[in-house]
C-alpha cells in the first residue's frame, strides 16, 4: 500500500517486483493514478504465496474502509 503523506491519497496494488515498481512509482516512470496524486511512500505490504492470492488479498484490501487502511 502506498500513500501520498500522513492521511493522504492511498494506492492499493500488486507487484512480482516491489523494489522496481516502488523506484517506478517515485520517479513517476508512467502516467497514471500515483503520478497524478503523487503517491510514492510504501507504507505497508504483505508477501503471497501465489500472485493469485496476492490479486485476491488485494481485492479484499480495496473493499476495506478508509479508516481501516489507515489504522
């Protein structure tokens, strides 16, 4: 989970590489969601057993309320 600052915009993802996507996100490689609400600090992350139960590990963390991903 990355987020823009202390109570800022939160992002949600999946990745197979968290170092490289993490350095893509920081130096805004491409156009998209993080970029335009510059969100670049990784402030939590889970490691899954297969990427499809990261997919669905993330699924459920998007339904979450925001107060819960803050907390």
């Amino acid at each position: 989970m990355l987020a823009s600052g202390h109570y800022g915009t939160l992002y949600t993802g999946v990745t197979s590489n968290l170092l490289g996507r993490i350095i893509q996100h920081r130096e805004g490689t491409f156009d998209g969601f993080t970029k335009e609400y510059g969100v670049r600090r990784l402030v939590w992350f889970e490691l899954g057993d297969t990427m499809e139960a990261a997919i669905l590990r993330e699924k459920r963390i998007k339904k979450w309320l925001r107060d819960w991903k803050i907390a």
